[in-house]
C-alpha cells in the first residue's frame, strides 16, 4: 500500500523529480502547485505525512486533513506552525535539528561581507552600466578584526563563529543558558548581555528563534544603542526585527547597513520600504539553500517518515510534537 507525501511549497518540477529519486519504497509526493490555503487544505487532505519548508501551517489547515501523522518541518524553525493544534488533533511534528546549520552560517558570512564592502549595491550599480567606485552609499570596513555580536548561539551561531575564527574577530555571544567556560574557550567565545552586545559590537547577528520574547528585539531603542558604523545581519526570522523601525535607522545613518534573508511577510511585497534602501542587502530567504545540502536533509525527513510509518519513535533531536 502506497502513502502520500504532500510537500505544502510550491517547488519546481525540477525539484519535484530530485525529490522523487530519494523517495523510500512505499510512498508518493505530491506538492504545491499554486499559494493560497485553499489549495493547501484540497492537498493535505489526504496526506498521511506533510512537509513544509516556508510556508505558514494553521490550525485550520492541520483540521483539514484527514488522516495526517506527521507533519515535518524543512528546516528548524517551527514558529509558524499550529504546534497547539497538531497536539491537540495526535499529529507528530518533527524537523531536522542542525541540518542547515553550515549553510546558513556561511550564508551569513556572504551577508556581512556584502553589507560590509557594498558588494550588492556595487554588483547592482555595474549592471546598469555604472561604475560606482567614488559614489558608494557609505564608507566600507574590513570583516577582519570587527567585533561581533551573535544574538542566539544554537547550532547556526556556533558555525558562524566557528567561520569567523579565521578573520580574528573577537566574538561575543548572547543566549538563555550562558555555555561552559571550557566550550566557550574552545569555540573562542565570550558570553555578554545583549546590551553589551549591541553597544559593543561591529556586527550585530541573529540567529535566535521567533518567540514572544524575541518579536520586536530590534526595535528603534535597540538600533539606536549600536555603533553608528555598526551593521546588522538576520538570518533568524523577520519578526524579530521592527521593520520599520530599521527603515527609519538606515535611512538616517543611524546605523551603517544591514542585510536581511528573512521578513515579517514573505514573499516581501514588491513596495516593501526595505527594497527602497541603498545600505540594505536583502535576499529571499535564500540561506538554508544549498545543493550539496539537499540530499542529506531530504534523506533525513524521509528516514523520519519512515519510522513514523512502521510505527517506531523518531530520533529525539528531531521532535517537536
């Protein structure tokens, strides 16, 4: 007998047929051909396991399927899950614990060296035919030697220090649960309030998840507390970050730059004030993306789905329901 798995995205036919050769014996995918949560409810609703990568999953979505087990999270953050109502309807909810760590962490190397060096706007203004040397919106810093403040330190934040090691950056961490001093010596890292963070640090980065305490941390008391020549990076999730808060900021030098992966709505609106902005390097949610990555990850979800489907425990570091 063959299970359905339905991939809520949308995603290419290409992607669909990389996904399909992974496939264990005994199961089918079908996925997201349009946006809306119409068409999400009509191909849920005979799913027995779900997956989904960036798009929202709400109670009423998780109402309308019929015979769900599993839900899976591509990725790590879960924040814009129904977690209340899959428990409350017996649906497993699961993710892949640390499988992008690497990925976004380099990622964010990418954004900090664009933010730093206006590659982005550089890259941008040459296309057009302008050789913009002399007319750079700002002046432009070394990654090198910088100070730099990762606001969350899970599996992403320890990479991105780790990557930061060979540009002799001092770095300072911020989180719940402060690591040991052994662990903090061996990745080089020092604990600091986020205060301190925000005051002393070069490079502001965030990796922290979306929670009732972090929506809204970069606010306009928190930008003003940074260096002026400071930038700001998130990789973390949009709500995280007032908006228009960082819009005013920028705007007015405030702070030097940003650069942005993740946004309070996505897909961001084509009139979004954040695409007006020449000290800005925004992406689409790009940084968990990487070829070489794709296989292990999807191998991982779908050994997951399998022990869902005979019946056994999933691996404790992927639950989360």
């Amino acid at each position: 007998m063959t299970e359905t798995i339905v991939l809520l995205d949308m995603i290419t036919p290409e992607r669909a047929a990389k996904l399909r050769a992974l496939l264990p014996p005994g199961f089918a995918l079908t996925h997201g051909a349009a946006r809306g949560d119409a068409h999400m409810k009509e191909i849920i609703a005979e799913a027995d396991y779900a997956i989904a990568g960036q798009v929202a999953v709400p109670g009423e979505l998780l109402r309308a399927a019929r015979k769900l087990k599993l839900l899976h999270k591509w990725g790590v953050g879960y924040d814009n899950i129904d977690i209340q109502t899959a428990r409350e309807l017996g649906i497993k909810v699961a993710r892949t614990t640390g499988s992008n760590a690497l990925p976004v962490a380099e990622f964010t190397l990418g954004l900090m060296l664009s933010a730093l060096r206006f590659i982005a706007f550089s890259h941008a203004a040459l296309k057009q035919g302008h050789w913009s040397t002399g007319h750079l919106p700002g002046d432009t810093f070394m990654l090198s030697g910088k100070t730099v403040g990762l606001v969350g330190f899970g599996a992403i934040g320890q990479n991105v220090a780790k990557l930061l090691k060979g540009f002799g950056c001092t770095i300072l961490y911020t989180k719940r649960q402060p690591l040991a001093a052994a662990e903090e010596a061996a990745l080089g890292v020092s604990y600091a309030t986020m205060d301190a963070i925000l005051a002393r640090s070069d490079i502001v980065s965030l990796h922290c998840p979306l929670t009732p305490e972090t929506t809204g941390l970069i606010d306009a008391r928190a930008l003003s507390a940074m260096k002026q020549t400071a930038i700001l990076v998130n990789v973390a999730r949009g709500g995280v970050v007032n908006e228009a808060d960082l819009v005013t900021a920028l705007r007015s030098r405030v702070i030097a730059g940003a650069a942005m992966d993740v946004f309070a709505t996505e897909p961001l609106p084509a009139d979004s004030a954040l695409l007006s902005l020449d000290n800005l390097v925004v992406t689409p949610h790009l940084a968990a993306m990487a070829a070489d990555n794709f296989a292990p990850t999807v191998a991982r979800m779908f050994a997951n789905i399998e022990h869902v489907s005979r019946g056994e425990p999933l691996p404790a570091r992927d639950v989360v329901v």
